[in-house]
C-alpha cells in the first residue's frame, strides 16, 4: 500500500486543480494545482468558501448541484462548465466534474476536479485551423500557443525552422509581448546560428529540456531578468517525412511556479500535451509542403522548372517588371531539332533542362525567366541590368557540352535583346525582341541581336 505522501505528490504535480467541498460550498482541501490554474497559493482554501469565487451568474447552479448531491447521494458525478475568479480578478471559464463522496466517512465531502476551458483550444483550435485552410503561420502560432498554455501562466513560445535565414522566419505565442521580442533573436542564435548542444543531437520526435547551466552566459542576465528558469523544446517532423527533422517547437518556463519547471523534468501530462501539438504541426507542415509542390506544378514548366507563360506574367507583375527600361532578351536555341531527329527526344530534353540551368545559375537578382515553349526562353531584367552583357554571359555558357554521352553534344543560342520603351508594354518588347533574334538567326546564329 502507498504511502499518503505518494498520494499528495501525484496531486501536487497534477496541472488541474482538486478540491474538496462541504454541502455548502466551504473548501476543505485544495491541491497545489490552484497555483498554476487560478495563481492562488496553497495556502488559499483556508477558511474560503467556493461559492464567493464563482460568477454571480453560475452561481445559482453550483448551489442547486449541491443541494442535488445532498439529497441524492447516489449521483456520482456532476459535470459542469462555469467560470471563477482568478488571482488577478478574472473571470477563467473552467471545466469541472463533481465527484459525491458525501457518504464516504474519510471524505465527507464533494470533489471537485478543474481544469481550464483553455484545455479545449489548445487542441480544437490547431485542428479547426487546418481544416478551414487557415494560412500556416496561423496554425503554426495557435500550436506555439498551446505548448505555452501552463493552466493560469502563458509561457512564451516559438516555432523555429531548422533551417530559417533570419529572425523574421520565427513564429511567436505571443508577438507583441516585450519577453517575445527580446528572446526571439535569442532562440534564433540558439537553435538555428549557433546550436546549443542538446539542439545538435536532437532527433525528430524527442522532447528535451534545457537547464540554465547548458546555456551561453549571454542568455543568463535576460533569463534573469525575466523570471525564466529553463527551455523546453520538441523536435518537430512533418508526418510524411517522419526522420526529417525540419522545426522545433521552444517554450520558456518561469522559475515560479515551481510546478511548471521542475528542473526541467517532463511530467506525463506535459509530455502527452506537446506530443500531441507536435503531430498537428507534424500534419501541418506535410500540409503546407504539399500545397507549395502543388503550387509550384501550377506555375512552373514541368521539364525546366523556370515559370510556364501564365506564372511568367503574374511574376513579372509581382516584380513590377513591365514598366519602362526593364531589359527583355530572347532566346533560342540553334539547330535544335536536329539534335532531337539524330540523338531522340530523351537527349532534347537533357539540352533544355541543361540551358534552363544556366539561365537559373546566371540570373540577376529579381530578374524572371520562362521557358516560352518548346527551345524558346525569355528574361526580363530590372533596368539597372546590362542587357547586353547578360546575353552574351548566356551564349557563352550554352555552347558548353550538355552531355558526353553518347558523345560530347554541345548546342549554341542565339539571342535577341531589348528594353521596353516608354509607353510600350512587355508583350510588344517581347515581340521586338523575338524581330532581334530572327536576324541574329539570319546573320549565322550563335551571337545576339540588339535593338534598343
């Protein structure tokens, strides 16, 4: 038989609260739960009575559930939903459910388990997300919310590409929150530029704490400042790729109350809590991955993957490049049927993914380019691009061999340039430049073609 301080542990590390009630309404007995739920001490239930704490509006059915559990000590189990004022005088809607244990001589009393309503939305509202097709960084901030949701006490959190470039790829719990906006460029540094160690070794699925004697000592004074006794962190995979580790999911636990930290041991209702948030990530990213490849078929050409003509023109719009100055070069290949009657179909497609490669590889900064259909490509450049320059880049480029197999193949372009003139739209510079390109074709291919 276990001893009755086993008993008092379990409750005390409990996330609800438990109380035990008189017939009316004086409390008996509180866990320490009410610490972390409502941000009363443990000390509290001396001398209250329930009653006074809850909303004058539910009032009168917690009073009529009493006196039903008075009269009819057969009912077992009195569900209900209300609110009670908090620490900070809130009104907190909780879920409990009424054990009667009236006729138990070592009780004597009502037990009353409480759990936040917030309990619901730390689920529900990741799931409702998803299924709306809210955009991902909304489901991705109401997972963080839900890893930092702590009964009475929000932890702030993060979700953290593996991978991220900068600070601003980093979803917040609680953006606008002062500690979120100092601790961001922290967690950046600490799980993304310069990995902490367990961040390192950390595989997709595992839950991991971090205490202060493991961290940098340029995080101690604001951990310091701000209360914060450690860092949790689950590595986050999505469902599809279930070993490709690709985010984390970062919470910071205040040192009080002590139930929260607990030198960064994982208590069973936590670790069921951030698992479960871990797999709607796990099914939103696989989500949002397969939106972007779908995406991506849409806009882009299957063999050469630069943009087909209807993302060609969208993306020029997007970039604002149909306006005047902007350079327009178009290309064609040399002689390209011929490679396709001698050597097949299959070592065709071989020279236009290997051009599309270079045209990628040489590609100005928010410059755009398209495969116009069959060996025909077109660019368009910001204005302050030399046009000209990066058409004969190009030429030299694509008379590299494109395979050695069979045998070394090489294939030329040739290039028509131009600019689009004020007052002229794209397409009409388009076809100026398709003129250029059919008299470098006419002058023996192989070289551009410019008319300014």
């Amino acid at each position: 038989m276990q001893h009755p301080s086993f008993h008092q542990a379990v409750l005390d590390a409990s996330r609800a609260v438990t109380l035990v009630i008189s017939i009316d309404g004086s409390v008996m007995f509180a866990s320490r739960g009410v610490q972390d739920i409502l941000g009363y001490p443990t000390t509290w239930a001396e001398g209250r009575n329930i009653l006074d704490y809850i909303h004058p509006e539910d009032v009168s059915r917690v009073v009529e559930s009493l006196a039903l559990a008075d009269e009819n000590r057969e009912i077992r189990y009195i569900p209900m939903t209300l609110r009670i004022r908090d620490n900070e005088e809130n009104w907190v809607e909780i879920d409990i459910v009424s054990s009667n244990r009236l006729s138990d001589p070592e009780i004597s009393g009502i037990i009353v388990n409480i759990q936040t309503a917030e309990c619901r939305p730390t689920y529900s509202d990741p799931i409702t997300a998803m299924a709306k097709n809210e955009p991902h960084d909304v489901v991705m901030q109401l997972i963080a919310q839900g890893v930092g949701r702590g009964g009475h006490v929000r932890r702030p959190s993060f979700f953290v590409p593996a991978t991220a470039s900068d600070v601003s790829e980093i979803i917040c719990s609680m953006p606008d929150h002062p500690i979120s906006e100092y601790f961001t460029a922290e967690i950046f540094e600490l799980f993304v530029a310069t990995p902490i160690d367990k961040v390192e070794v950390a595989e997709a699925g595992e839950l991991l704490s971090v205490n202060r004697s493991e961290l940098p000592a340029s995080v101690l004074k604001p951990m310091n400042h701000w209360d914060i006794a450690g860092i949790r962190f689950g590595a986050v995979a999505p469902t599809d790729a279930p070993h490709n580790l690709t985010h984390y999911l970062v919470s910071l636990d205040y040192a009080l109350p002590e139930t929260l930290w607990m030198d960064g041991v994982w208590s069973p209702t936590g670790i069921q809590q951030w698992q479960e948030l871990m797999k709607y990530a796990g099914i939103a990213l696989s989500q949002e991955r397969n939106r972007l490849q779908l995406q991506r078929a849409a806009s882009r050409d299957t063999l050469t993957d630069l943009y087909n003509r209807s993302e060609f023109v969208k993306e020029l719009e997007r970039q604002g490049l149909g306006n005047s100055g902007s350079g327009v070069l178009f290309i064609d290949l040399d002689d390209f049927k011929a490679i396709n009657d001698q050597y097949g179909h299959n070592v065709g497609d071989i020279a236009l993914v290997t051009i599309a490669q270079q045209i990628k590889f040489s590609l100005p900064e928010n410059a755009v380019a398209c495969r116009m259909g069959g060996d025909e490509f077109v660019i368009v450049t910001p204005a302050e691009i030399n046009a000209r320059e990066l058409a004969q880049s190009l030429i030299n480029s694509c008379s590299k061999p494109f395979t050695t197999e069979p045998e070394a193949l090489t294939v030329s372009a040739s290039i028509g340039v131009t600019r689009i003139r004020a007052n002229e739209n794209y397409e009409h510079a388009i076809q100026r430049a398709d003129i250029a390109l059919l008299q470098a074709k006419q002058e023996g291919k192989h070289r551009l073609v410019s008319c300014e």
